[in-house]
C-alpha cells in the first residue's frame, strides 16, 4: 500500500493553522528552534522486521490481520510509516526470518521506499528447520565444539547477507546462559563464548561494526553469559575497535541506572547503538516513553552531551533502532508512537543548558541541576518534532493520519485476516 503524498499534504492543511500557533508559542518559550528542528529531520530511527506483525506471550497471540506475508511486504510496511513521520528510513532484518530470493530486487524495492538496511541481526536463540545441532543448551558457549562451530557459521552467513543488502553492522544477541546451579562453568563459558565472537569478528569487512547486546536474564534465569554491560564491554574490549555493546532498555535488573551505564560506554568509545522500547516489569517490550518517559529523557540528555563531547554526529555515529513487541495494539501505530517519543525525548535533551547545568554541577547545587533538567523535560516539544516532519513531506499527525485513511483496513483488504508476519 502507498500513500500518496497529496493525501498527507491534505492532512497537513487541515491541522495547519493550529500547528503554526503551537510552533509560534514553543519558539517564543525556548528561543532558537532552527537547529532543534534540523537535527529532528536528520534523526533516523530503525524499525526491525519482526516488530511489523502482532506479538504475542507464551498464553497466547492475538493477531489483528493484514501483517506482512513476506520480506516484501515488509518493506511496504516500514515504506508507509517513514512516509508518515520520514523518521523511519531502515529496516534491520533477521536472519534467517528474512532472506532475500533476489538481493536486487529487494534493494530496489527499499530504495522505491527511501529506505536502506540498518544492522543485520543472527538468530542462534532457536533451532531452524533442517539444523543439525540443537541450541537447547547455549550456541557460542556451548560445550560442544560442532555446535559452537554451526553457530559462528550462522553469524558469518549473516554478514554475508548483510554484505549484499549493503548492511553494516552485525547485531549479534546470545540467549546463552543455564538454569540451574552447577548446569555450567562459567568460566569455560565465558571463554568459549570469546573465542566464538573472536571468529566472527574475523568475518567482518573493514567498514562493519559488530554490536554485542547484553540481558541480565530470559530464556535462562541461573546465569546469562553475558547478562550486563560490564560482559558486554568485557567482550567488545578484547574483540578490537570494530566491536560495540549494544543497549537495549528492557535488559536491565529493575532499577538499574541505564543512563549512567550508557554515559560510560560512550566516555570509553563502546555505546554501539540502542534497542528502544519500555518496561514495567522485566523485557516487556512496550512502547518507547509509554512507561518512563522521564528515564527516556535523561539518557538522551546523557547522550547528547557525551557525543557533543566527543564530536560525534548524532544521526549517523551510533546505531538508533526500535525493539518490540505489539501485543495488544496494531504494530504500525504502536511503532509510530514509539518514534514520536524518541524524537521528543531526544528534543528535550538538546534544549538542556549545558553551561547552566555544568556550573550548577561544580557548585554541588543539587537542586539547580534537578531545575534545569526538569524545566528540559516538562517542555512541550511536539510542535518541533511536528514541524521536522511537514518540512520533509511527512505528516503532522501520523496516528491520525493512518486512521482517516484506514490504513489497517486496507491491509486486512490486501493480505487478508489470517496473516502472520515471521518472528517472534
């Protein structure tokens, strides 16, 4: 399904005015919004493959209809969210949910879409049809060398699919680990696990990262092998400059303070890039911002003055993607929404006084610097994020938008209502 653009323009016009008296209002309350509004329309978040169908819980899915039968389809799906708020221009595939029949043609196809392949992911969390060893007891780490072997050979056959696509960057997440005491060395482990990573690193192209994503526990709930950020970085340190840990923000032990984490790895040249999306609980994969939308905030806030530090570029120099699972909710509008939430977040960060915030901190006055991030905060950004969308030819209101045009009907229209999207 396309949109054409003289829908949206038609969209825009109707809510024009009153957006132009909120961005008149937001200007007049922050000052130079030039800036702001240009580092929003160069922002690119990636959606991943998996997210674009109904997800679901080991009681149950429930799914909606009309989810993308194919890799195809799939690049239609992300084609029509960036067409909405042109924030959205990759997709990251994982293998071997999707391999391409024709590499060209599915190039084509997303290049028709304005989209490129951000970071392909390997999956050894799961046995695939016709595999010869099992991964019930680990992949990398597993005690059997045939095993670790096939496993390393899955993560090369990934880089060589991503090498076609024009990919660059292996996103590579172990559910290695045990689930009781005494199942595992974890010093053996540990080592089998490097050794492993060490082969596949050897299988990158010069121009390619590696991310390395961390999660404190799930499938295995003993001991994960590398279950945090300091294994990660353990890792990615030993493996040379072309290795990054990733974060994901439901990987955490509850309370765990992730925009500090996240400020260390980028001081010592680590923060490969990020997962979005929120939690209550443990890995819940909601929506971005639908829980803690101050946490957010704070590790934007962190990541703004890190890269600014370092004179990193912020649309280009780490790796921003969304990673969840729509349960309850038609995927496409909750990854609209989870877009929107980063894209506020990151503004708030960048309206953050940095000379104000850094004086209040040599002073040790606490409470100035509580003022300063919160006043950030609990400015309203919309109108900014908004206006970084009409400037590009997308919607003002994307939500809205999607439901005028009965977006989903339409799709359900298409493919029918028993369709399921391959992943998880």
């Amino acid at each position: 399904m396309l949109l054409d653009s003289n829908k949206i323009a038609s969209h825009n016009a109707d809510l024009l005015k009153s957006h132009a008296n909120k961005l008149v209002f937001t200007a007049s309350e922050i000052g130079e919004t030039e800036n702001i509004i240009q580092k929003l329309i160069d922002f690119q978040i990636a959606i991943p493959s998996w997210a674009l169908g109904t997800g679901g819980t080991r009681f149950g899915r429930f799914p909606g209809g009309g989810e993308p039968r194919s890799l195809e389809e799939k690049i239609e799906d992300v084609g029509l969210l960036h067409a909405l708020n042109n924030a959205s221009g990759a997709i990251s595939l994982h293998i071997p949910w999707d391999i391409p029949t024709d590499y060209q043609a599915i190039k084509n196809l997303a290049s028709q879409h304005g989209l490129k392949f951000d970071a392909v992911n390997s999956n050894t969390f799961q046995d695939q049809t016709n595999q010869e060893y099992t991964y019930k007891y680990g992949s990398l780490q597993n005690v059997n060398k045939a095993i670790r072997k096939q496993a390393i050979a899955h993560n090369i056959e990934v880089i060589q699919q991503g090498i076609a696509l024009g990919s660059e960057s292996l996103t590579v997440w172990l559910a290695d680990g045990s689930c009781f005491p005494g199942q595992l060395n974890f010093r053996k482990a540990y080592q089998n696990t490097l050794e492993s990573l060490e082969e596949i690193y050897a299988a990158l192209p010069s121009n390619w990262k590696m991310y390395l994503e961390y999660k404190s526990n799930e499938p295995n709930f003993y001991s994960t092998t590398v279950a945090d950020w300091g294994q990660s970085y353990s890792y990615v340190k030993k493996l040379g400059d072309k290795a990054f840990t990733l974060v994901d923000l439901g990987h955490h032990l509850p309370n765990a303070n992730i925009e500090q984490i996240v400020a260390i790895l980028l001081m010592e040249g680590k923060l490969g890039g990020f997962h979005f999306n929120d939690s209550k609980y443990g890995d819940d994969d909601l929506t971005a911002g639908a829980m803690k939308p101050y946490q957010l905030f704070l590790i934007f806030n962190e990541l703004v003055e890190g890269m600014d530090a370092r004179g990193m570029n912020h649309a280009k120099d780490l790796g921003w993607m969304i990673d969840a699972s729509h349960n309850v909710k038609d995927p496409l509008e909750d990854l609209l929404q989870s877009v929107e939430a980063i894209m506020i977040a990151y503004a708030q960060a960048l309206l953050v006084d940095r000379k104000a915030l850094e004086i209040a901190q040599n002073e040790n006055d606490v409470v100035k610097a509580q003022e300063i991030l919160q006043n950030a905060f609990r400015t309203d950004v919309r109108a900014l994020v908004a206006e970084a969308r009409l400037r590009s030819g997308a919607a003002l209101n994307p939500v809205a938008l999607y439901r005028d045009f009965a977006v989903r009907q339409e799709l359900i229209k298409e493919r029918g209502t028993k369709t399921v999207a391959t992943g998880l």
